[in-house]
C-alpha cells in the first residue's frame, strides 16, 4: 500500500472507518440507490460473508468474482468488466 499510495493518510481511511465502525450493517437498510457489490472469493481480509451482509441491502446485487483478491485483478476480469456498466447504464 505504501509503494503505491499517493497519500499515505487517505489510504489507511478504510482500515481506519473500519475500525471505528460498529460492525452493523443496519444503517445500510436505509439506503435507496441501486447497489451492486463486487467481491473477490479470494479476498484474505474480507471473507464473502461480509459481501453478503452488504447485500443484503433492498435491491442490492451481489457478484462475486471468482479468483479475484482484495484488490482489482490486474488483467481486465471480462465479468467485472461487464458488471459495471450492466449496473450504470
């Protein structure tokens, strides 16, 4: 992280809201905007179930990409690919 960082400080923002959070995922219910969840079934720092529990918002859509870690592959994945505009247009 730090090899790649532009900002050092921003990059630790998500481990750090995670840290401070609760760990409930009740707030998300209220949420209204469409949601599509990308996860890797291969992530070691957030297992698929955490996926899962962000999905569960009303109307979300889990895709979970096969192989893929806690980053972006770095070869273009064609399912993620296709995902993200399916999801914005």
């Amino acid at each position: 992280m730090h090899a790649r960082a532009r900002d050092l400080n921003a990059g630790l923002n998500p481990t750090l809201a995670g840290a401070a959070g609760s760990g409930s995922t009740a707030d998300l219910a209220a949420l209204t905007a469409p949601m599509l969840v990308l996860h890797g079934t291969e992530d070691p720092m957030f297992p698929p179930a955490h996926a899962e529990e962000t999905a569960a918002v009303p109307g979300a859509r889990l895709v979970m990409i096969e192989g893929m870690g806690h980053t972006l592959p770095g070869a273009p994945d064609e399912r993620l690919a296709a995902e993200i505009p399916h999801h914005t247009s």
